[in-house]
C-alpha cells in the first residue's frame, strides 16, 4: 500500500483510502496488548486448576534416553518418565533382578514409535507397546502400574524402527526393520548386499494373562530400508501398510545414493493370509524362527510405487485409504483399499520385485496432494470429521486437508521443523477431534536457554475450529511419536495386591529372615514407615552381616499399602537401588564383592522419619 490519495478525490474516498491504508500497516491492535489477549484466552484453554486433571495422557516416546515420558494434556505438563529400554535410578528399573533381565545386558534403547492396544480399533487402555531401534527390542508395559512387564530380543532384524503398531484387536505388532542385514547379522561383504542381505519383518504376538510377547513369524523382504506403517481399520482391518526406501540398494553415502529412483514403495501386506500360510507350514525354519521368504513363499505381500523416499504412511480412520507422505517429494498420495483389492483380484501388476508383485499405481492411486509451498510432509493424523493434518518439516507446519477432495482446509505455523503430530484417539477408528499436538524437532528459542544444545518442544493445537497454537512444552530428547488417550481409559491400581503365592514375599514383621546356603544368602525383609526389617529376631533387624564373596539375594516387600508410600533401597557403594512400591515384592541379587562396612537405606522420601530409614550392610573380609 502506498501512501497515494488521488487528488480528485472527494471526502468518502480519502477516509476509505485512509481507512485501508491504516488496515495495511497496523493490522489489528498489535504488539504486546494483543499477545495479552490471545495469552489469556489460551491460557484458560490450558488451565487445570489444582484438583481437577487434565483430559489426557499424551504418551511421547523418548527416542535416545530410551524412555517414554507421560504428559497431561490440555495443560502439558510432564507427569512421569517411565523408563522402558534404559535403565533409570528413579525407579530402581534396571536394578532389580525382573528389570534387569529384561534389560538383557544392554544400557540404552531408542524408543521411536509407542502404541496402545486396541478393541475393535480403538485404545482399551490396558498395555503400551514400543519397539528399541538401538538395539532390536520390543516391550510392553503394563497401564495398570505403568511398568515394563516384558522385553524380547527381535532376532534377524537391525533396528525395527517403523513399528510398532497393532491391528484392531491386538493380534499383532509388527516390527519392521529399518536396516537390512544378512540374516542373523552374520558377516557378509557389503558387495553381496542384493544377495545377501534382507529386510526382515517380524509379527509379535503378545499373551496377556502371561504377559509375555513372543514373535509369531518373520518375513525376509528385499534389502531395503522398511520406514513407517500402519494397520488397517475396519474394511482393511485384515491389512497393513509400510513404506520403504532404499530400494536402489545401495551400500554407502545412502543421503545421495537413496534418493535416486523416481519411485520407490509402499508394501502392502495381508497378516491373515500370512497367518495362514505360516499354518500350512509354507515358511522355512531360519535361526528359530518361521520365515517367509516372499520370492519362495508367495502370497499375501504386494508392493506400491509411491514418490521416492517416502517417510510416514497412515490409515484413514474409516480404513477406507491410506496416505503416504514424501519427505523428497512434496506430496502426500492418497490410496484407495478397495482399488487395491480389486487390482489384486485382477492381478493388475506393472512387474515384480523379488518375486512380489507391483501393484499398477494408475490402478489404485485416487489423488496426489500438493499444498502450495508446503514442503518435507512427514506423518498425518486425523480428526473427528476423518480429515486429515500432515507434518511440513521443512516449512514448519501443520496442514489440514481433505482427503475426499484434496483440498487444503487451514494450516499453523509451529516452531520449529515438525516431525510427527499426534491427534487426540488419533490412531483409533474414531478420533476425538479437538487436540492436536505437534512433535517439533527443534525449539530453537523457545524457551530459556540451556546451551548449544537446546531441547524439543511439543505444542498443543486446538483443532476444534481454526487451528490455534494454545500451549507449548518442552521435552526431552527425542519424541519422535506419541499416542494421546482419554485419561479415563486408564485404570491405575492404587496399591500392589497381596500375592501369598508369591514365595518372595514377607507381609508380617516375624516372618523376615536371613537364609543362608553356602556362600548364599537370601534375606526376605520388609520396607515400611520408616525402617527395613530383615531378621525381627536378630539383635539388629535392620542390618544384613555377609562374608566377603557371598551371592546375596534381597527380597523386600513394601507393607504399606497405602497410596503413593513407595520406599527405595540403597546399598551406599554398591552401586545398586531398587524400588518397591505400595505392597510389591521386589528383589535384587548381587555378590558382595568388596569388604567392609556400607550403610544401607531408603531413596524414596516416604515419612517424616524418611532419614531414618538406614542400616548396615556389612560384610566382612575373607
Ligand atoms: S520417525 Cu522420527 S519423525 Cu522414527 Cu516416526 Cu518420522
Ligand atoms: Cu522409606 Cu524413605
């Protein structure tokens, strides 16, 4: 706008100029008085005054620290870290002797993808599951206590990153591996990698009653890069998708030598006929394992050409499509499941890779979606009204669009460089709507600084009318996704049940004692406000005498059952902690390998007499 009043103009003219003018260099009342006004409409947006909870639990992966860190929302608040792949001194996990074989050894896990189970499509509230692309896991924790139940090494597979994510009713997750690798990871040349090396998906099932997962089979796919996937829903329930990259195969420099062909895949797979096939024993028996070998094997795995280098692919919720978005490509390509049924009926195929089958893309694409200037789309999610909100990484935003027409609805800015997003229910048939919140990789100047290295940031966005970026928090190292779940799904226990099967436990002080078997000790004690009971009979009940060299075992039962009364307990050069929370047994073994004397005592705050909650741990020399 330009300051021009044409000098003919009468008086009508000149103020509606005026008034544009104004318009253009001052629009609305800016500055700080407006920030006040928007701050305070969010701020009640996001206010659960002391009392009241929030709505939700957001549960974000940890990425890199291996944990999964709980947050409520509106209000954004991180509630817990739950440790799940690392082992973390707060919680004692990774100490005792359960969590410590879980851990198998290993001290970091990189946590990508968490997933609730599911009934009939929708979160039930019941385990968490995630997979540890570091070092090939997978584990599910239990919502009741929040805990880690159970961790299985993923054999023949090198970082299943894209998983995991379970069918309807949690008949499976599957964990598709990010990096290919001969199977069982036995030295091969990199020449041989087309040969040699695959790209192996296992299907985990897990038992509840047991709790206790267990892979039901694995399919040795074409050496590629498996990235992200999703389960059908409803009328493609039986199905489930993935993208891949890196079908060019190359060994070295993958940021160039990965990105050449035009197209690369989405595998579309059908676990029920897998299943199937696994029943009629059309698989070989490799390391232990069932493997279907596609070019072999044949049936129930298809492939889609998809713009090169695709990243997330989603299931809309009616399952009627799924959408892939390309990191390279500034597409989002919507594809029809009833279009993909009937070219496979039909045997539509435009080739073959590996022995599977492409799937005509002409055939079953409905529409390749490109909003204007909008670039690096990632993951979508969706709302209420099934349309769908998409990731920009490199433009930094949130898109909504429809994926009836195509068409780009409303789109936020967030800062900065948004990986995932994550919907309230966003994951199940019928999302909620209303929530949204961005997963940013880079907070930049966000908050107070902490030095070079700055942390991520999640924002919440109201989605309920135009999208609105209404609170902001920081995060740790790194989600990468998030599930978010109405909080009156969960259903936590207050305290431990008394387990009298159980024989590690001691519920009554005169049953404490110190057993000792050769150079092996077992001690059954109790944790209560505010002292340790060992041995009630002994001179000092709260002091633990070995020799030097002893295999010693602690069983301790925390007796009080009482809401949020968790003790810890600590041998002070021991390097050891372990946790029992209200009413449970825990315990924790180790050889008492240095001589001398060690006060022991309790790391949880839990009565005004916490600070007394010692004793010795002696051990005397040889
Ligand atoms: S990945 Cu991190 S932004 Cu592991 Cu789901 Cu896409
Ligand atoms: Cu028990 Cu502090």
């Amino acid at each position: 706008m330009k300051k021009w009043i044409p000098a003919a103009a009468g008086l009508v003219t000149g103020l509606m100029a005026a008034t544009v003018f104004f318009a253009d260099f001052s629009p609305g009342p800016t500055g700080e008085a407006a920030k006040d006004t928007a701050n305070k409409s969010n701020a009640e947006k996001v206010y659960v005054p002391f009392g009241e909870k929030d709505d939700y639990y957001l549960f974000a992966s940890g990425g890199h620290s291996g944990q999964m860190f709980i947050y409520g929302v509106p209000s954004m608040r991180h509630i817990r870290t739950v440790p799940v792949f690392s082992p973390d001194s707060a919680t004692g996990y990774g100490f005792d002797t359960h969590s410590k074989e879980m851990m198998g050894g290993y001290t970091w896990g990189d946590l990508h993808h968490p997933a609730f189970s599911e009934t009939d499509g929708d979160y039930d509230g019941k385990y968490m599951f995630a997979t540890d692309v570091g070092n090939s896991r997978a584990a599910a924790m239990n919502l009741e206590t929040f805990t880690v139940r159970d961790i299985i090494n993923v054999p023949n597979t090198s970082g299943p990153h894209c998983a995991a994510f379970v069918t309807q009713n949690t008949e499976y997750m599957f964990l598709p591996t990010r990096f290919a690798v001969p199977i069982g990871s036995e030295y091969a040349d990199l020449d041989d990698y087309s040969t040699k090396y695959r790209g192996v998906m296992s299907a985990v099932t897990f038992d509840q009653n047991k709790e206790k997962l267990n892979i039901a089979y694995q399919v040795a796919l074409p050496p590629w890069s498996y990235d992200l996937s999703d389960a059908g829903k409803k009328m493609s329930a039986d199905w489930a998708v993935m993208t891949t990259y890196n079908t060019e195969e190359a060994t070295t420099n993958l940021e160039i030598n990965a990105s050449q062909a035009d197209r690369d895949f989405i595998v579309l797979f059908n676990w029920k006929e897998l299943e199937k096939m696994v029943a009629d024993g059309q698989y070989d028996d490799v390391t232990g394992q069932k493997m279907i070998f596609p070019e072999k094997h044949k049936g129930g795995i298809y492939l889609v050409p998809v713009a090169k280098s695709p990243h997330g692919v989603d299931v809309t919720p009616d399952g009627t499509r799924f959408i892939a978005s390309g990191k390279l490509a500034p597409a989002m390509t919507v594809f029809s499941f009833e279009k993909a049924f009937a070219a496979i009926e039909a045997q539509d195929f435009s080739g073959e890779r590996n022995g599977i089958p492409i799937i005509n893309y002409d055939s079953i694409v409905e529409r390749e979606v490109n909003p204007e200037n909008a670039l690096g789309p990632l993951h979508t999610q969706f709302d209420d009204k099934g349309m769908a909100y998409t990731t920009m990484f490199i433009t930094s935003e949130i898109v909504k669009w429809d994926p009836n027409t195509g068409e780009t609805l409303d789109r936020v800015p967030v800062q900065y460089s948004p990986g995932h997003s994550v919907a309230a229910e966003g994951d199940t048939v019928a999302p909620d709507g209303k929530y949204l919140v961005a997963l940013n990789k880079i907070a930049k100047d966000s908050y107070l600084s902490v030095g070079p290295s700055h942390p991520e940031s999640m924002q919440l966005i109201d989605i309920s009318g135009k999208m609105e970026v209404i609170q902001s928090a920081p995060v740790n190292p790194e989600p990468h996704y998030a599930q978010m779940i109405k909080a009156d799904k969960i259903k936590t226990i207050t305290v431990y049940p008394k387990d009298e099967k159980n024989p590690n436990a001691t519920y009554e002080q005169d049953k404490t004692k110190i057993v000792r078997n050769g150079n092996k000790v077992d001690v059954y004690g109790i944790a209560m406000r505010s002292k340790f009971i060992f041995d009630s009979k002994a001179k000092r009940p709260d002091t633990i005498e070995v020799n030097e060299g002893d295999h010693v075992t602690i069983h301790l039962t925390n007796i009080d059952f009482d809401q949020d009364i968790t003790h810890g307990f600590a041998i002070n050069g021991y390097d050891l902690n372990i946790e029992v929370q209200p009413g449970q047994v825990n315990t924790v073994e180790f050889v008492a390998d240095k001589a001398g004397t060690f006060p022991l005592y309790c790391t949880n705050f839990c009565s005004a007499l916490h600070q007394e909650m010692t004793g010795y741990f002696l051990v005397k020399p040889k």
